[in-house]
C-alpha cells in the first residue's frame, strides 16, 4: 500500500526490509510507443521501451484511417472527415465502435472510458465568437448526439485546444493560452477560469510552444514546453485553481503525446521523474526524454522512426 517513494525509502533500512520492498515493488505496464503510418497499407508500428532500452517493432494486420483525436487506455478515438463520423477503435483486438454520425463541427474531442464501461461518454467541442462552446456528448450504443451550446463568462483567447481529457467525471479542455475550461456532464455546466486569476503571472502565451495534460489518481498535472528553456511540469490545485510549480514527479513518469498523456506510477527505476515525448523535441531527433531529477536531455533512449508521421502512446495489451 505505500507509494514508490516510500518503499525506495524502506529498502534503505536494511537487509529485510529490501528484500521486503522487492517482493512489493510490482512494477506497471509500461505504454507503447504507436507510430501511424502515413498510408493505409503501412501496419502499426509498435515500440516498447520496457525492454531493457532496446525497443522492438510490432506489427499489426491493418491499418485505420482518419484523424485521431484521443488516445486512453487501450482506445483511440478516430474521425473520418468523409462520412462525418467517429470511431472508437483498439489497435490490439482490431475492435471499433462505430458512433453515430456528427452534424455541427468540432475541434476537439476526449473520452471518459473502455466502451464497454458504463462511464464511457464520448465529447466533442466547437468554439464560436470566443465565447460560444457547442459541446456534444454520445455514449456508445446511442443513435444520435446531445448537442448543446454554452455561453462562457469568461472569453477564450484561443479556439485551439493544446490538450483535452476526462478527470473526475469532468472533462477539462487547455488551450493554447493556458486557459482551462471544464464540462460537467452530471450538471450539464460549462465553465471558462480567468487565466488572470490563477496564471501567476507568469507570461507563458509569448514563449510557450506546447502543452501536456495528464491526471493520476485525480491530480491534474501539465507539461510546458518552450523553445528557449527545459520542461515545466505544474499541478493544478483544483480547490483555488490555479498551478503549482513541480521540481520532482516523485517517482512519477509522463509520456507526453498531443492526443492524449498519462502520468504511470512503477515504472521501471530508470524511467522514473522523467518525461517521455512521443515525438522529438524540435527536429533533435534523439531528444526524446528528459529528466527532472538531473535536469537534462537523454540522448541514448530510443530513436523513432525515419519518416515518422504521427507518434501516440497507448497502453499495453
């Protein structure tokens, strides 16, 4: 029942209580890497870093078109611009949901689980006139949209959503300005935070060039990228709402994906207090990891692929 950093600390005590923490140190499945191929007769390209560093490629029979919009669990959630519709599909069983066809636009879309799961509510946002939201929900099995717009107390600066996810019921939209808003499906309620009260100050429009956001165990956790500076991870304190400074992950890890990002516990150790992107970091290649603990780049984790055309990670089978 102990955290990861409480039983690294235990295993110092002695003899016993490492080979105690060993016994109960079971490690977690580690996400894979899914590289999208850019035609539909490439298969899925699977790497894995869980083993010993030195990643392996797998291949699936086929290949699904369109876009993808979200990536949980072992789901991804794809567009097909064409017919106008949404799928849920699992590369590993080559399982799909087909949903039905989506009449408004939207830019943005999330899931909140497994389709078979009774929590499974899918959700697709469109911002108009800054603050205008037309937000539709489905689950799974259901013949038409609930569509339903919003006005927002509070505007939003950008229209374009840098991450999207389900949390506590509530799925939390981050746009490209660090604003957040947040739909409660249970009450039907959509709010717009004013960046000015919870931002810091901090002057992060100008420089910022990619955000991340994952939970764990109900924590909000985001990852801010610059083109002058390393990493930042902040957590959102969802009693004052606003973000708080990150230096350790405390045995965490963050795999960083523009579709959808987790945050895994029991990791391998040397995975640890890192952040894992999906694709490389500004055209270096190799810069693909970068560590909170020794505040730096590791060149020797993996190299992607040559043509790379789009980078996902999803849980393993």
């Amino acid at each position: 029942m102990l955290s990861v950093r409480d039983i690294s600390q235990a295993s110092g005590v002695c003899r016993k209580w490492r080979a105690a923490a060993a016994t109960a140190q079971n490690l977690g499945k580690v996400p894979l890497l899914l590289h999208l191929q850019k035609y539909s007769h490439q298969p899925y390209q699977f790497i894995d870093l869980s083993l010993s560093r030195q990643p392996r490629s797998l291949s699936l029979p086929r290949c699904r078109r369109g876009i993808v919009c979200y990536v949980w669990d072992r789901w991804m959630l794809y567009f097909k611009a064409s017919t106008q519709t949404l799928t849920l599909f699992c590369p590993h069983t080559q399982e799909s949901v087909q949903l039905p066809r989506l009449s408004v636009e939207f830019k943005g879309g999330a899931f909140s689980g497994t389709p078979k799961s009774p929590n499974c509510l899918v959700f697709t946002i469109y911002i108009s006139e800054e603050t205008r939201a037309t937000i539709s929900t489905c689950r799974p099995g259901d013949d038409t949209w609930t569509t339903v717009t919003y006005q927002s107390q509070y505007p939003l600066r950008s229209c374009v959503w840098s991450s999207i996810m389900a949390c506590n019921g509530c799925f939390y939209c981050l746009n490209q300005t660090e604003q957040v808003a947040v739909y409660d499906p249970m009450r039907s309620t959509w709010r717009v935070f004013n960046e000015d009260a919870y931002s810091e100050g901090k002057d992060w429009v100008e420089t910022a060039s990619k955000w991340f956001m994952a939970e764990h165990n109900g924590d909000i956790y985001i990852v801010w990228m610059s083109f002058v500076s390393q990493p930042i991870v902040y957590k959102l304190d969802l009693t004052k709402f606003y973000w708080l400074d990150v230096t350790s992950l405390e045995g965490l890890t963050f795999f960083a994906s523009a579709t959808g990002s987790y945050v895994k516990d029991n990791m391998p150790r040397w995975m640890r207090d890192c952040i894992f992107f999906a694709k490389p970091n500004y055209g270096k290649k190799n810069l693909m990891c970068y560590s909170l603990l020794h505040e730096r780049y590791y060149r020797k984790c993996f190299s992607p692929p040559d043509e790379l055309h789009e980078a996902v990670w999803i849980d393993a089978p």
